[in-house]
C-alpha cells in the first residue's frame, strides 16, 4: 500500500498531524532531516502504527523532500 505524506521534521513528538485536502497524510517527525534520521523515524513510526517489520516500510519517492511516497507491506 502506498500513501502519500508530508513530513514536518523537528516537532515536539512524532504524531499524524491530519490529512490535507488531495489526501496526502501529515506527519510530523521529532527527528532532524539530516542524514536520513527523519526517513528513518518516519518509517519506524508508520511500521509500529500497521504493526509490520520497519523492513516492510520504505519511502520510494521524495527521500530528500518533504513530500514523500511511502510504502507499506503487509
């Protein structure tokens, strides 16, 4: 499954922070975008939320942007 997200790094907690109007999901991320540990952070929230392995998730679109496509693997 593959959802589109809007990322907001450097929040306070990592937490869904609602749904824009085209339907991309905002997250926002504790994380820094340095390095990939926001991608990291995001991906290992998005795992524990559909309970599968952090191995299953994995952006695929949009790495270095805060737009992204995410897929999921159940």
């Amino acid at each position: 499954m593959d959802f589109k997200i809007k990322v907001i790094p450097r929040s306070r907690k990592t937490e869904f922070a609602g749904v824009i109007d085209d339907g991309t999901v905002k997250i926002k991320v504790a994380a820094v975008p340095e390095d990939g540990k926001a991608n990291k952070e995001l991906c290992s929230f998005l795992a524990s939320h559909h309970r599968v392995p952090q191995a299953n998730v994995s952006v695929i679109s949009g790495a270095t942007s805060q737009r992204k496509i995410v897929r999921v693997m159940e």
